[in-house]
C-alpha cells in the first residue's frame, strides 16, 4: 500500500495505458500476421489491402505513442520491400 494517494492514482494510470498499449500493439500484429499468410498464398489483392490496413494501424500505434517513430518506419519499410520483392516478376 503506498502513502501517497498520487502514487496510486499513478499506479492506476499506468495500468490503463498498459493495457491500452497492449491492445494497440496486438492488433499491429495481428495485421502483420494477415499480411504475411496473404504473402506466403501468392494473393496479391489481400495482401495489397492488408499492408494498406497495416500501414494505417502502425501510423495509428506511433501517433498515440505506443511504437516509437523510427521502429514504426522500419516495420512499415520492411513490409514494404516484402511486398515489392515478392510481386514485382508477378506482373
């Protein structure tokens, strides 16, 4: 039990956010997964509109501060060139 009523209303706030990250970062990668059976299927409209929707969550993640700047350009970067590599001899 802590003294100061702060520190609790701090400890509670901290949960809050905790869980609120979590969730964001869950549905990041959940996307992520998506993306990636739709790569490994060879479906290229899935796996177009599933990087778009990815895109927007990693945008979303970094916005409220759950993912920071530069990891979020790197995954969307990283996705990216995946979807390049693996369409481009496709057309």
């Amino acid at each position: 039990m802590s003294v100061h009523s702060s520190a609790d209303k701090r400890h509670v706030q901290s949960l809050v956010r905790r869980m609120r990250n979590r969730r964001v970062k869950s549905q990041v990668h959940t996307s992520g997964r998506k993306f990636l059976e739709a790569i490994k299927a060879k479906d290229q409209e899935t796996a177009a509109a599933c990087l778009k929707s990815l895109q927007a969550e990693i945008d979303a993640a970094k916005s409220k501060g759950v993912v920071k700047a530069n990891a979020a350009s790197r995954k969307k970067s990283r996705m990216y060139k995946l979807f390049n590599k693996t369409f481009a001899k496709a057309e």
